[in-house]
C-alpha cells in the first residue's frame, strides 16, 4: 500500500482542491466539500494511491471492462484528519506510524473514494457533518459507524455516506437509493448493493420508458422502479405524493412533520423535488433546530414547528446539506426549500413495520383528547389522590386548549424504549406497569410536552408531560394499537388476557400519584444509533 500524507497548509489546500477538481464536470460539488473541510478543520490528509473500491469494482465489471476505450479500476481514498500528523509521519517504522494514526481516532473527520471516471469522479463522500451555524442545534440523525484500515491502524467515522451519479450507470435516484441501502448494510445488517445492483433491482418493475436510454436506467428511474430497488435492499416502501410542489397541494399532511418523524427514527427519507426546472431526488438525513420557539403553532404541532432545515445528501451539491424549510430562510444551503419544491416522499421501513408513524400519532392526540376532556372529572373526585400530578394535569389540560401541545413520534425497539424509561423520572408505579406491558419488536413512541416544556435551548432541559406507546406492527386495530399512555395522573395499557392469549386485548386503568415530568428521548451525539 502506498500512502502519501500532504499538510493542508496554503499549498495543500490548493493540491486536494485540484485532486477533486480532476475531470469534474460539476462546478458545485468541489467548492462545497471544500468548504465543509474547511469547517470540520481538517490539517492533514492521508491518500491512498492504489485503492480497490468494492462499489467501482462492481461498476467496472458491469460496464467500464466491456468499452473499447481502456479503463483502469485502481481508485484513491483520501483520509481526512483535523490534527498535524507530521510527529506521525517521521516514525522511524511503519508500525509507529500506525500506532500513532490509531491514536489519531477523535482526529479522523473521514474519507473521500476518487473513481477514475471522467466528469464523476466522487465515488463516495463520509464525511462527519460541519458544526451548525451561530443559534441552531443540529442533529445528524441517520448514521453508522464506518470502518477503514491504514498499514493496520483501525479508524471510523459516524456518517451518511454521500455518492456522485455517475451518468453511464445510474442517476439521482440511484445514488440516493444507494446511500439509504449503504446506510442499512452499515447499520443493520441489511444487503449490500451497489449501483448496478440497484438498476438491476429497478428493472424488475420498471416500464418501457426506461428503454429509451442506454444504458437502461441511467438517466432515471420511475417510482415504481425505486420501490423496487428498495424492496432489493430489505425495505418495505411507503410512499407520500402530493398533487404538486408547495405546502397547498399536501392536503391533510405536512411533509416537514413527515420527513421529521422518520430522520427521528434514524430512518433516511428520500425526497423527490420539482418545481420549475428541478426534478431531482435527495435524501434527508437529519434535522436543524432554530433555538427560538415557533411564533405560531399549526393545529395538532410537532416537534417540527422548532426545525428550520434538514441535512440531505444531494448527489449533485455533496453531503450534509441544510436543505431550509421555507424560502428566503439564511439557514438553507441549496437552491430549492422544501416548502416550494417537494412533490414525493418514499420513506424505507424495516420489515414488521405495518403501521406509518401518521397513524401512530393520530391515535396518541386522539388519547389525549380524551384524557383532556376526562381530567375535570378525575382531578375533581375527591376519592382520587393526586399529590402533585394535580397540578401537572392541570398545566398539561391548559396547554391542551390553547392549542400549545407539541407532540414527537420516532421509531424504536420495544425492548430498547423499556430500557431508556427504567433510566428516566417516572414513578415507580408507572415504570412497574410499563415494565409488565408485553411489547413487540417494534413500537411507535410518542412524547407530548407544551411548546414551554419543549423551548428550552439546552436539550437536558426539556421534558415531556405523556407519551404513548404504539404496536408497530398492527394495522386496522384503531385503539388497540395503543398498548401503554402515560399522562399526568393516569397509565392505560392494554395486555394480553390471561384466560385467553389469542382474545381480545384487556385494557386496565390506573391512577398516579405524585407524578414529575421526565427527559424526552435523547437524540444526536447522547446515545442515539437509530431505532
């Protein structure tokens, strides 16, 4: 292996920016991952001059090895580090050298792969995500660990990995397709794909249009054959259309709320943009917080009202990408917002999954509803001892009718949301009837604070009132999905009867004193891994 280790000095900046530049046809690309290296203060690189990339080697022998005009598959990996390695470099040995990279590991911001192809060069980008702008909280949410090794020396870095289309194989939707499919390898254990594999995997559903380019495919991709694709890699597609771009062709959804809901999951979304002459596919992969509160809540809020922009990976502009929610908003870091310019959403489940995070919701503020028009009642029975739970019903009630609930919904194990809550301020009652809830594999959770409860700027801060526990796995069981809620006062859980397992489920009611409010669940750089 060789390695060739260049300090991002004056010169050096100027070296990997022409490294980049190299029959790059795409004038957007190289300025921004520049500039994101910039950010993340990267000081020196390590490039592998002879590199076997598995995803190239599949595209070689797919295509490259069959054209007339010779082709090498030998790409470059260059490594980036936000410490001086010149100490390293002197080692007198190879294995100083790699001891002193492993030593290097907080250091290592990530790498970039060079393809040697003309006009797409960037065959993979996994790169950490800058640090957010002065007033915004950030939380690069769909992410895993991916591994390198240098003379020996073990390094990762926890990213989305970003991919540039390469025109004679695939287009946007690949490329976004691939990133989504790079994450589920990574992170569970889902297939590997490359590029061709997804074409091949989209072919299988897709319609005669496809044929009026060679190679099929290259230049796009239906919907049809997108699911396809996905369905290749191990998910289960849902799909959102809207009857056109703009917030008023999405009646009875907003798709902020929707893409939300599912980044919070550790789920990436694809985004299909139109809208003059965009028509183009992102992935959106993590969310922008405005560190001031909403001046106005739409009715039923989430946790989307505080969000100003969500980090997409555009194939075509690079990784980490805030992409603004409205127009004009100076946070936003491409030409197209969401609010204007989205048209589709295909959101990638895992299988088990029947039930949308739509629904989920829905059937949490409907148990809400009823608990607030049922609070006068149990709050006014002199029978009922309440202690402090009392007055926490009493604000929750009150944020209830000034319309200043915010509700969150994410995805997660059952056994995973059992072991956050035995670490949270819940009483022991509560946390004893959670614990004796049977839940499945996977459970829909939503958390319920007030617009207050939820503004504070420090996230260790915030606290939520109630929350529900939703079976993942159900459809067309209305309130019987609803397994456990929890609310100021008062716990409902349905379990299986004990006279007859394969019966309909027993729903119990129980009143709790003494009740506090408790930590949200955790995002970002705390403890999250996704699910």
């Amino acid at each position: 292996m060789t390695v060739t280790a260049v300090l991002l000095d004056q010169a050096g900046w100027t070296f990997i920016e022409d490294t980049l530049k190299a029959s790059q046809e795409n004038p957007l690309l190289t300025p921004k991952l520049i500039e994101q290296l910039r950010a993340l203060n990267a000081q020196t690189i390590l490039i592998e001059d002879e590199y076997i990339d598995r995803d190239f080697t599949d595209a070689f022998a797919a295509y490259y090895s069959r054209l007339f005009k010779r082709h090498t598959k030998i790409c470059k990996r260059i490594h980036f580090f936000s410490c001086d390695l010149n100490a390293a470099l002197n080692s007198p040995t190879v294995r100083g050298l790699a001891t002193a990279l492993q030593d290097c590991q907080q250091d290592y911001i990530g790498f970039i792969v060079l393809r040697p192809v003309h006009q797409a060069p960037i065959a993979s980008a996994v790169l950490k995500v800058p640090p957010s702008p002065a007033g915004c909280e950030q939380h690069s949410l769909v992410k895993a660990r991916y591994h390198v090794h240098i003379l020996g020396a073990d390094l990762y870095v926890d990213a989305l990995p970003m991919t540039q289309q390469d025109q004679r194989i695939g287009a946007c939707a690949q490329a976004s397709i691939w990133s989504a499919a790079r994450h589920f390898h990574a992170r569970h254990r889902g297939p590997w794909v490359s590029m061709v594999g997804i074409t091949e995997a989209a072919m299988m559903q897709e319609d005669f249009g496809v044929s009026l380019t060679l190679p099929n495919g290259s230049e796009f991709l239906s919907l049809r054959g997108m699911v396809s694709a996905l369905r290749g890699s191990g998910r289960k597609p849902l799909i959102y259309i809207g009857n056109g771009t703009g917030h008023a062709n999405w009646p009875g959804i907003r798709p902020a709320d929707v893409i939300n809901r599912y980044v919070d999951s550790g789920i990436p979304v694809i985004v299909g943009l139109g809208g003059g002459s965009i028509s183009h596919a992102v992935i959106a992969s993590g969310q922008v917080f405005s560190q001031q509160p909403p001046a106005a809540l739409p009715p039923r809020p989430t946790r989307a009202s505080f969000c100003s922009a969500f980090y997409i990976n555009d194939d075509q502009r690079g990784p980490n990408l805030r992409m603004a929610i409205n127009a004009g908003d100076p946070i936003g870091e491409t030409t197209y917002n969401l609010a204007d310019n989205v048209e589709f959403l295909i959101i990638p489940l895992p299988d088990k999954v029947f039930l949308p995070a739509e629904k989920a919701e829905l059937f949490s503020w409907d148990l809400i509803g009823k608990y607030a028009n049922s609070w006068p009642t149990i709050s006014g029975n002199p029978q009922v001892q309440l202690g402090t739970s009392q007055q926490l019903g009493d604000e929750f009630v009150a944020a209830w009718n000034a319309n200043e609930i915010v509700a969150r919904t994410y995805l997660t194990y059952g056994w995973k949301y059992k072991h956050r809550m035995l670490r949270n301020n819940l009483t022991n009652a509560t946390h004893d009837l959670l614990s004796e809830t049977e839940l499945p594999r996977y459970v829909w959770v939503t958390e319920f604070g007030t617009l207050a409860s939820f503004s504070a700027t420090d996230m260790y801060q915030r606290r939520i009132y109630a929350h529900c526990v939703v079976d993942a796995t159900a459809k067309n069981m209305g309130d019987d999905s609803c397994l456990f809620f929890h609310a100021p006062g008062l716990v409902l859980r349905r379990v299986h009867s004990a006279a007859d397992s394969f019966g309909a489920y027993e729903l119990s009611t129980h009143i709790i004193q003494d009740d506090e409010l408790y930590y949200p669940k955790l995002r970002g750089n705390i403890d999250f891994q996704g699910y």
